[in-house]
C-alpha cells in the first residue's frame, strides 16, 4: 500500500490544459532524463506504460477532488492476481498521449487469456451473468431496480488487496517450500509461472475473509438505513441480536457469518437469491438441510427439524413492528414507504403474533426489572440510613 | 499512699477492650444455628455456580469492539464458556433437585419449608419496619425465623431458578423445538438474568456485606451461627420460642467455645 503514502495535498482544482502541459513537460523531462534510471521489470511490460506509470509522484486530483493515484508498483502489480496480464488487456483504448480515450474498465473484457479447460478467450463474464441474476444485480422481473448506485460493483468486494499473501513467503512455510515448488517446476520449467498457478488454487481452498470480516463487508451497506429503506429493506442489526453473531464476536471457527445461510450450497458468493427464489438455501422448503447439515459440509444443528428451521433466525426489526402496528389498526399500510409495503406482503400473521408475544414479554420484564430493584434500592437505603442513625 | 500506688499500678493492666476481647475467647457461648451443615454446603454450592453462570453468561453481551484484543484465542476463550455456563447450570439444577428433596424428605428441610411459608405477619411486618425505617415507630417489628425479607428472597430465587433452569435446558436442546420457543426462551432467560443478578446485588449482597453491624461480611454463611445478642435483636419470636421450648433448644442451640480451638472447630479459622 506504499502508493497510497503520499504526502496528501490540499485538494486542489486544476484545469486540464494545465494537466496536459504538466503530462508533456514530464515525458519530456523523463525521455532525456529517466531513461538513464529505467531498471529490468520483473514481468515484461511490452506496452512500456511503466515509462511513466513507474514514478510514485504520478497521479492528480480529478474534478470531483477525489486523489487519483496513477502510479503502478511494478512488484506489487506483479504480485497481484492479474499481474499477468498487460495494462491494456482491462484499459482498453489509451492508444493517445495524453489518454484522451479513457473507457472504465469493464471486467467482462475479454483479455486474450486462453482459458485451460476450454481454451477460449478469458472474461470475468461467467461471474458477472450470475451475480446481475441475483439478488445484488441491476435487474429484477425484467425491471431496472431503482437507485442502481446503491447496488455493488465487482469493486465493491474485491477491494484490490488482492496480493495473495502467500505469495512472499515461498521457502518459509512446509505448503510453500521449495520442495513443493519442485514438484511442480520439474514439468513447469518456469517457476514464475508455478508460483502464480499454485496461488491460484491455494486462494480458492479457503474464504478469504474471516466471519467477521465478512460481517464488516455486508454490513457496510446493509447497516445503512436510508440504503436499505430506499430498496424496501431491513438493516441488519436484527443479525447482530442473535447468537449467530455472537459466535462470530468471539471468532469462533465456523461461526454462521452472511455467507453460509444464504449463498446457495455449492454455489460462490456472486449467486445469492432473495429469500422467495426456491434456490435460496433461507427459502421455506430448503430450511431443514440449511440448519442441519448444509449437503455435509458442517453440522450445524444435526438434528434440525422443520419446525425449528422455519423459525425465524433474525431478530424482529422494524418491519415485524410496522406489520403489527397496521394489524392492530385493522388498515391496509396507507404509506407508499416501500418498506411499509414490503412488511405488510412478507410478515405474516403467525410472525406478527409471536413478535407481539415477545414484546410483551419485554415489556413485562423491563417494568419487573425497574419496580422490583427500585424498590429494593429504597428499601435497602431506608434500612441503611435508620440503621446508621440508631447506631450514634 | 501504698494503696493508691496499688491501684496506679493496676490501672493500665485492665483495659475494657483487653476484657471485653478475653471474655469472648475464653467463655463458653450460647450460639444458635441458623444454616445447618447440609445447607451452608448447598448455599456455597449455589454461590460458586451463580457466580460462574453470571460471568460466563453475560460474556455473550459484551460489544464487539470490545473483543478484539482477544483476536484468535477468542475461539478458546468461548468454547469454555460454553461448557463452563453449562457444566455450572447443570450443577446448579442438581443442587436445586437436592434442595427440593431436602425440602420435602430432611426434618431440618421440613422445618425450613414451614419457617418459610408466607403469613399475614409478613405483610404486617413489612408495613411496620418501613414505618419503622421512616421515623414512624421506635422499634422494628419482631421477626420469627425468617423474616419478610428472607421469604421474599427465597421465593425470588425458587422461582428465578425454576425459569432460568427451564429456559437454559430448552436452549440446550433447541432443535427439538419451535424456534418461536427458543426465542421466548432466550428472552426470558436473558431478562431473568439481568433481574436475578440486580436483585442478589441490591438485596442479598447489602444484607450479607454492607449492613452496619455486617460489614464487611457476615460469617454466618460459614459458621452457620449467631449468637446470643443478634438472635435476641433480630429475631426475637424465634429467641422466645427456642427458649421456652426444650426440643427446639435441641436443635436451634449450640454451645460453642470460641477459643482457637472452637473457631477451629466450626470451620472458622485453619
């Protein structure tokens, strides 16, 4: 993360001739100059965009004020996932200096990787087809969702801190020693390509994230109450009540993060459905196997049955509350507050009924707690004080 | 004159504490028993569990932000909180099962029952030791063997254990029932908690620890005896009753001799 160390300036705004003249005094400056300080790369950079990309000065504020780094770590690009592949494989255009031509970059490119079991070209596409069908995508029933910015992008969870940590510590460890990487560099002759294959598949043996990193990365928008209330959700502290969450507090191994009740048994995190989708593993019918045994992967409750699993897990949050408020007022919800609605369609009348037993029994409890201490407190002090005074 | 160099002599040998403090050593003492052997071990039984089932209990509130020092070793530190709370609970239960037995089957636990039953006294001596508390009357009201306060407890806890019992074994095998039980449940036990541990910390602890004449405990919990005095001004019905009825002497006193070697004897000293 050195690149993101630098001295932080004053947001500053610069208009772009004063940019463009800035980039040529450079290329000049760095064409008579740099050329001289150029070091061997570690992987081949035939587009030669490391020419400038190289220097850790490079980068600007752009129009919003936001800081654009655009220095590349030549060690720590070779390190990353995709640091086999050259820069315009994802920037696509930039042929022009400056780069007038700057298209986001979409990770359905394909990039001119052949895919080993198929030998096609490679693209993320496989992946961004399943996660725009679930319940995270741009499209629902064939509609645009509204407020699309809320939705996350690839860049939302695979934050790029995606250098395998593995990666360093060849030779250090019994799974990366170097007798492992003989095995393999016995047919593989080039080792850079042994390592990089070996991180492939190691990564996927394991979640990268812990529970409650997973916890941290949902939440970052699912604890967002305007977020959440725009799409007609709850957020989800009715999770951090249950004891699922404290299981995941303490670290505990195998503790039920996000993940294992609702991304679909042999599936990846990109395919998780709405509760109503019969794949959903929260779906009514799926239930028994999502508590009890997950197709063998843990044993959570082993002896689950539908009872039990069609409970609810999550706390009642507030649209168990606004369910039972209409019910009581005998009305139909009057609001267009779509989380109105949504309470009035997915709370049914059992669940209103057992959240309302429970608020009484909170109620009760709380006014016990409050009558019997305080009155202990005062009886007590009473005594203390009658006590202190026929003592002296 | 050689007299009263006599008495200079002798007046800095005897003083009222050096008296006061032989006395109690050296005679033998007129004690009554209130908590028997059987009773003072199930009581002590009960502390340690409560204890334990408090601390590992509300373990699971705590805050997140207030676990991560733990880091990894948090796994650990849970699994045995999980099998302390449980281990404590069921010995907690056992113990209370004893007590019900103890109740129903001991003499010593017959008594204790009858002693324990609610009467029209406990409310009249409630309304009166609070006028008394409040200036109203000179005196407190006389108490039996168990005052107002102690019934109230006992009953607090009788029925406290009972919900904290049933609740905590229903948690224990919760996929045997409906989820909407185990939530009741883990409400209830959670509320009960907070009830149970304010209540001990309000009621019982100022009666045992911060009391005047107790502080800073009351060794009654491990002698099992008062004496004569306290018996006389806290629980005078009962005094009068033990005194004028032979078979109750029997049973309620002890003569103790709290040398070093009668304190050895009840437990107090090693």
């Amino acid at each position: 993360m050195t690149h993101y160390r630098r001295k932080s300036a004053k947001t500053k705004m610069l208009s772009s001739v004063f940019i463009h003249s800035v980039i040529y005094a450079v290329l000049c400056f760095f064409f008579f100059v740099g050329i001289g300080f150029a070091q061997s790369a570690a992987a081949p950079d035939e587009e030669n965009c490391l020419f400038c990309h190289r220097y850790p000065q490079m980068g600007r504020y752009d129009e919003t004020g936001k800081k654009r780094v655009l220095y590349i770590n030549e060690k720590m690009f070779a390190n990353s996932v995709h640091g086999n592949l050259r820069c315009k494989s994802c920037h696509v255009g930039l042929d022009t200096i400056p780069h007038t031509n700057i298209e986001k970059v979409d990770c359905s490119t394909k990039c001119h990787i052949a895919e080993p079991s198929t030998n096609k070209e490679f693209s993320h596409i496989n992946m961004i087809e399943k996660f725009e069908a679930s319940v995270h995508g741009q499209i629902i029933n064939g509609k645009a969702k509204p407020y699309p910015e809320d939705l996350p992008t690839c860049k939302y969870c695979h934050t790029n801190h995606m250098y395998n940590p593995f990666r360093s510590n060849w030779g250090k460890s019994e799974a990366l020693s170097k007798e492992t990487l003989a095995r393999c560099v016995g047919c593989h002759t080039r080792e850079q390509w042994a390592k990089r294959f070996y991180s492939h598949f190691t990564h996927r043996m394991r979640r990268r994230r812990s529970q409650a990193e997973i916890i941290t990365l949902c939440t970052s928008c699912h604890e967002n109450r305007e977020k959440m209330a725009r799409h007609g959700l709850e957020t989800i502290e009715t999770y951090k009540d249950t004891f699922h969450f404290t299981q995941v507090k303490y670290g505990v191994e195998n503790a039920p993060d996000c993940i294992d009740c609702h991304v679909p048994i042999n599936y990846s995190t990109h395919y998780i459905r709405p509760k109503t989708d019969p794949t959903s593993p929260v779906y009514i019918t799926n239930r028994v196997m999502t508590c009890s045994n997950q197709g063998g992967l843990k044993t959570c409750h082993p002896g689950a049955h539908a009872e039990f699993a069609r409970g609810r897990v999550h706390a009642y949050g507030f649209k168990a509350k606004i369910a039972a408020y209409n019910e009581k007022l005998k009305i139909p919800s009057q609001t267009k507050n779509l989380v109105a609605e949504r309470a009035q369609a997915e709370i049914e009348h059992k669940e209103i009924f057992h959240y309302n037993v429970l608020k009484i029994i909170r109620l009760f409890y709380k006014i016990l707690i409050a009558v019997v201490i305080g009155s202990m407190v005062i009886h007590q002090m009473l005594d203390y004080i009658r006590t202190k005074k026929r003592h002296h | 004159m050689e007299k009263e160099q006599e008495t200079k002599k002798k007046i800095p040998d005897v003083k009222i504490s050096d008296i006061s403090f032989k006395t109690e050593l050296d005679g033998d003492k007129l004690y009554f028993i209130r908590l028997n052997r059987s009773e003072r071990v199930q009581h002590l039984i009960f502390v340690i569990c409560f204890i334990i089932l408090v601390i590992t209990g509300f373990m699971t509130k705590i805050s997140k932000d207030m676990l991560g020092w733990l880091g990894t070793a948090g796994n650990i530190v849970f699994y045995y909180r999980s099998l302390l709370h449980r281990t404590a609970g069921v010995i907690m239960i056992l113990t209370s099962l004893y007590h019900i037995y103890y109740l129903a089957f001991k003499p010593a636990g017959r008594r204790l029952l009858f002693d324990m039953l609610p009467r029209i006294k406990d409310i009249t001596d409630m309304i009166s030791n609070i006028r008394y508390y409040l200036g109203l009357e000179d005196n407190p009201p006389e108490f039996d063997r168990f005052s107002y306060k102690h019934k109230l407890e006992y009953g607090a806890l009788f029925a406290g254990t009972t919900l904290m019992s049933v609740t905590g074994v229903l948690m224990w095998t919760e996929q045997d029932w409906s989820k909407f039980l185990i939530d009741i449940s883990t409400l209830v036990h959670g509320m009960e908690a907070i009830l149970a541990c304010l209540a001990i910390m309000v009621w019982h602890l100022y009666e045992v620890h911060l009391r005047p004449h107790k502080f800073p405990i009351d060794h009654m919990w491990l002698t099992g005896v008062i004496d004569e005095e306290e018996m006389k001004a806290e629980y005078p019905i009962h005094y009068k009753k033990i005194m004028n009825d032979p078979e109750l002497q029997k049973i309620y006193t002890e003569v103790r001799i709290l040398t070093d070697q009668g304190l050895k004897k009840i437990g107090f000293i090693k």
